[in-house]
C-alpha cells in the first residue's frame, strides 16, 4: 500500500504551520504529507539515537524541519518545545498528554491531533467518496479481531484492508492509489485520546481491563478514551455482554438516530446480539425477526484457534461485518480464510504428549487471563516487565489449571509472591537471570514439571523489553527452545 503523491493545491493547508511530534511510524508519513501539501513543517522528537538521526536526514533533504533531542525544546522559540507560530500539532500516539509541549499548546489555543485524526481529517482529498471505517478497540484482541473482520469483508467481494494500529498507516490507505469499499480499523486508546472528531460507521469494544495506566493516569481516562470509538456511530456499537463496563461506554455514547446497541456473547444470544448456539455462532441481530429468529453465521471450527476468547474475536468482527451488510455466507468463509498472526495462541509442538503453546503477544494480565482459561492442566511460563500491574486477581482465577510455574525477567517477583498468596500449593521454578538464553532454561523447567497431556504454555502477562526487542522475539526464542528439545527427544 503505497502513498500518493497529494496534490500541493490545497488552499487551507498552505503555508500552514504545522508541528509534527515524533519521528517513527506515525511521524515521518504524516510530516511528509503535510508538507505535500504545502505545509511548513516542523518535526520535534525527544529522542536522538542512529534511527531518528537518519529518519531526520531523510526528511531534511525533502525539505522538511526536524529538531532532535536537546534541540527540539532550545531551537523552538518555546521553553516547553512548541516552535514559534505553530497553528497545529499532529503527534505520535505514544506521546503522553502530560507532555509540556501539550501543555504550551493548550496555553497558546493549539490544536492537537494524532495521525489517526489527520488521516480522518484529509480522506476526502484523493478525490473519491471516502470509504467508511468499521473501527476496533479493546485491551486484547485488537488486532485479531480486525484481521478476521478485513478477511470477512474480503470474502463478500469488497475491496478493503485492514489498517491502523495493526502497523499499516491510515494516511496511506486514505491518500493511497487504491479504493476501498470499507476500512478494518485498529485503533488504540492512545490514538482514540487524539482522534476527536473520527466517526464510524459502527465500531466495537472488545473489553476493558487495566492497561497503559501510566499514560492514562487512570482507569477512568483509559475507558473514556477506548469510549470514544463509538461517538458518533452510525449504524451499530458493538459490546462484549460479559464486561459490563463496555456495554456502559454505549449507553454513554453520542450516536446517530438510529445507530444500535449489539452485544456479542460466548453464551445463547438474546435478541440484538451474536453468540453461541450448540457449536454455531448465529445472530440475532441482523435479522428479520429478532425475537424469533437466529441466523447461522458459521460453526465454532470454523474459528482458529477455538480457544474462548478467540471465538468472541470472530463473534465481534461477525457483528461488525454483519453491520455492514454482508451475507452469513461470507462470514462462514472469511472465518475458515483467516490464519491467525504467529506467537497468539500459536501451537508450537507436542513432545512426549506436552503440547507446548506460544501466546507471547500476552503482554498484561487480560490477555494472559484468556490465554490460561484456554487449557487444563498447565504449566505457565511467566515474566518480563509488569508496566504497573498487580497478579493477585490472574493467578487466583487460574490456580486450579496450573501444574507448575516458571517464572523469567526483571518483575517476576511479583507473580512469585502472587502465587504464594493465591496457589501455594504449584511448584514454582524461579530463574534470576533476564539474558536471552533464559527461555531456553525456562522450557527445559516447563518440560520437567508438565506430565502428559499437559500444556506448557508462554503467556507471560508482562512485556518483553527487558530480555528481548518485542514480544515476537520472546515467542522465536520460545519455539526454538521448544523445537530443541524436541530434536533431544527424537
């Protein structure tokens, strides 16, 4: 998906000043953009390493402003980092609000936006109809979920991507060479915060549970931020009806006459909603006679993995399709197309009758708790850094499905004094080491406390950064580890 050339003749773009917050994924297509469309631009960026020194030199040489490090607040003209006569900020979704350069913004009568709501702001300029956004929020499942709704979509013949916070940029897909029918779009609480006038055409929370508290600053403001998906909202709001708490971000959403409330269910649905039928998912929504009719969408095979929380995945994104109008029959088939993306959920290999489990994208406690209700009985592999949360509530609800424990990275004593409190009674094998070849150490424990039949099963509740890069390495090293011991058993 590659960008356009925008046309430079947008009379209220030029010579507007424009400042960019961020270099990075988001930053660097949006200041070049910008400036595309005749935009005095301004890129600040707090950091300075051998990345943003050569994303800067790129840029410089197009013509475009960027202030590193030190000389993004001393070069501005502003003590806090906002360049002289700034009209706009557009920033990255990872700057926090408390930001001072936000701050000297609000003071000075600044807009701010984030790359999402530039994206929202500009979709009409490719001189075609914009196409409407079935938008995705959540702490887990995001992702997931929007590729399973852009393979549904696929499957009834529409043209459409799945764009956002899933790593492909919005900007490209608005301004792009190619037109779409309908956009899937994940869209994170950060980018919800600076996005305020972003519409859907429906939109679903898949659940909410403490996460980025630290960028948030509290509970509170993170679920009104994932709130603001629904503003706005056309034709449906889609909630989980098992966490009540996004069902409450409906009813205090402004929508458009008409647009409605449509739950989605791992039990028997009511009426307006998705669920769970004997082994089908159906709806109960999108049909004729809502309070005596159920259409069969597809059968709970048909979802891959059928794990619990992944089954709601595919409900929601059925919901939204549906939304859109689209037939049970491209459900049924988008659902059997969709190959989930690796280190979710991911069978690695069974090996003396253990089948070993790569969920490493759980990186807070929702997701691991969905990935530990998934298999009975298990041996958890545990660690890495706890951004601020607490494990008491995790580990008391899965105590009973754990035959052991093996616990790696910096904040692991946190889960270890959580299991002494709440499941004393599992075995716990504690490595104090944080380097990479602990995964490898970490599976060879795992292999010794699991039984036949057992899972062992990666779903570390916390991040990765203080042993590997991202998560996806912290799932390779595990699959290694896992296929080197079984080439010991061969």
């Amino acid at each position: 998906m590659g960008s356009r050339q925008v046309s430079t003749n947008v009379p209220e773009w030029q010579g507007k000043k424009v400042t960019v917050a961020g270099l990075g994924v988001s930053g660097v297509p949006a200041a070049r953009v910008l400036h595309g469309l005749g935009a005095h631009v301004t890129v600040v960026n707090d950091g300075e390493d051998e990345r943003a020194r050569a994303q800067a030199a790129e840029l410089e040489a197009e013509g475009i402003t960027v202030r590193l490090g030190g000389r993004a607040a001393s070069d501005s003209g502003c003590a806090a980092g906002l360049p002289e006569g700034t009209e706009l900020i557009v920033t990255a979704p990872g700057w926090r609000p408390d930001n001072p350069l936000f701050a000297a913004a609000d003071a000075a009568g600044v807009p701010v936006w984030g790359d999402v709501e530039l994206a929202w702001q500009l979709r009409g300029l490719a001189g075609r109809k914009p196409a409407p956004w079935l938008a995705v929020t959540g702490t887990n499942g995001k992702t997931t979920t929007v590729r399973m709704l852009a393979s549904i979509l696929e499957a009834a013949g529409l043209r459409t991507a799945a764009v956002g916070n899933i790593g492909v940029s919005l900007l490209d897909a608005v301004l792009g060479d190619e037109e779409y029918d309908v956009l899937a779009v994940e869209l994170s609480s950060y980018q919800l915060h600076w996005a305020p006038s972003v519409r859907a055409h429906s939109a679903a929370v898949l659940n909410l549970a403490p996460d980025h508290l630290d960028w948030h600053g509290s509970m509170e403001a993170y679920a009104a931020d994932k709130g603001r998906v629904y503003q706005g909202n056309t034709v449906a709001c889609v909630y989980n009806a098992a966490d009540k708490a996004t069902e409450d971000l409906v009813r205090e959403a402004d929508v458009e006459e008409g647009c409605r409330a449509i739950g989605f269910t791992l039990g028997t649905p009511g009426p307006s909603q998705v669920g769970i039928v004997e082994d089908l998912l159906v709806d109960r929504a999108f049909v004729e006679n809502r309070q005596k009719q159920a259409q069969e969408l597809a059968q709970v095979s048909d979802v891959r993995p059928p794990a619990p929380h992944n089954i709601a995945n595919a409900l929601a994104a059925a919901a939204l399709a549906r939304a859109f109008g689209v037939e049970p029959s491209a459900v049924r088939e988008g659902l059997r197309n969709f190959r989930p993306d690796a280190h979710r959920i991911e069978y690695v290999e069974e090996v003396a009758g253990v089948s070993y489990i790569d969920d490493s994208k759980a990186t807070n406690t929702h997701a691991a708790e969905a990935s530990l209700a998934s298999y009975d009985p298990i041996v958890w592999i545990a660690g890495g850094l706890a951004k601020g949360a607490t494990f008491d509530e995790l580990v008391a609800k899965s105590a009973e499905r754990l035959r052991g424990v093996v616990l790696i990275g910096a904040d692991r004593d946190l889960i270890r004094e959580a299991l002494a409190r709440h499941a004393p009674q599992v075995p716990v094998v504690d490595l104090d080491r944080t380097d990479t070849g602990a995964m490898a150490a970490a599976v060879q424990e795992a292999a010794r406390l699991a039984r036949p039949g057992d899972t062992v099963l990666l779903a570390p509740a916390c991040a990765s950064m203080d042993m590997f890069v991202n998560y996806n390495k912290r799932g390779e090293a595990f699959a290694d580890a896992v296929r080197a011991h079984a080439a010991g058993h061969a």
